[in-house]
C-alpha cells in the first residue's frame, strides 16, 4: 500500500465513521517506533505506521486511523482531543478505535531498570533506569535515608 492508497482509506474511514471529510494529508512513516500514528496540531496532517499494517493486518491499523482521526475531528471542532479529554475518550468508544495500539514484536518500550533506591528504615523499593544521588531524595512512605543499589542484569543464555 502507498500513501495515495492511505490517503483514499483515510478519507473513506472518516466519511464512514464520522461523517466528516479529512481534507489534510496522510502518509505512512516507517521511522515510527512505538506508536501505531500521528496527529500534528499545526499542519492537521496523519502518519501512520506502515509496520502495524504489515505485522497486525488491517483491522488493527483501521482502529489506529480511528483514534488519528478522533485527534483530527475533535481538535477542529474546538473540543478536547487529547487522551485525557472525556470528549476523546466518548469519541473513540463511539466509533469502536483502540486507546493505544498492538506493540510491535521486537520493539521495546521500556528502559531496562538498572539502579534501585532503597530506604534504610521502610525498605521501600524505588526502581531508576539512571544513576540518582541518594542524598537529594527521601523516601517517600516514612521520609528516611535512601541508598542506591546496581541490579543485576540477566545473563542471556546460549544454546538449550
């Protein structure tokens, strides 16, 4: 699929389901890693993921078109289209789109935790993935000392 392909769908998609025209632009962009799309505020134009079409198929990627197009419709309309506006939350269950999209295999959203800050007096855990000076911090359950701990990554194992 190309993106005159994509533009043609989005369009339909939009008339379909929200009975408004999409009168910007929609492309694919393949530098998208861990989002299904986007929706720019200033041009009012749509990317979209092409890896979410090739790996989950095009229900999936019609769900995420709907959740663009819930950014697009309601913004222009002057209502509340981020995530935590309730005008976008009544919208997306209204015309059946996803809240976040299907992670890609391979595609890792988290950093690995690697620092741990410890209270002395509670034992309350406080996972860092970067380097903290303890001293600047205070637990935040009972207001005592904390100590910084390195975890200990898993060894990949070889063979089996």
């Amino acid at each position: 699929m190309n993106d005159h392909e994509l533009q043609q769908w989005i369009e339909r998609v939009s008339l379909a389901y929200f009975g408004r025209p999409f009168l910007h632009r929609a492309s694919f962009n393949s530098r998208l890693r861990a989002t299904g799309g986007r929706y720019f505020t200033k041009s009012h134009n749509i990317e979209i993921n092409p890896h979410q079409l090739a790996v989950h198929g095009v229900d999936e990627t019609e769900a995420i078109i709907k959740h663009e197009l819930c950014h697009y419709h309601l913004h222009l309309q002057g209502k509340g289209f981020q995530h935590r506006d309730a005008d976008f939350k009544q919208l997306l269950a209204e015309v059946g789109a996803t809240r976040h999209c299907r992670p890609l295999p391979g595609a890792s959203r988290r950093l690995p935790v690697k620092y741990l800050l410890v209270c002395n007096s509670c034992g309350m855990n406080y996972p860092r993935k970067r380097r903290t000076d303890p001293r600047k911090y205070a637990c935040g359950r009972c207001r005592g000392r904390l100590k910084l701990l390195q975890v200990q990554q898993a060894e990949p194992t070889v063979g089996g």
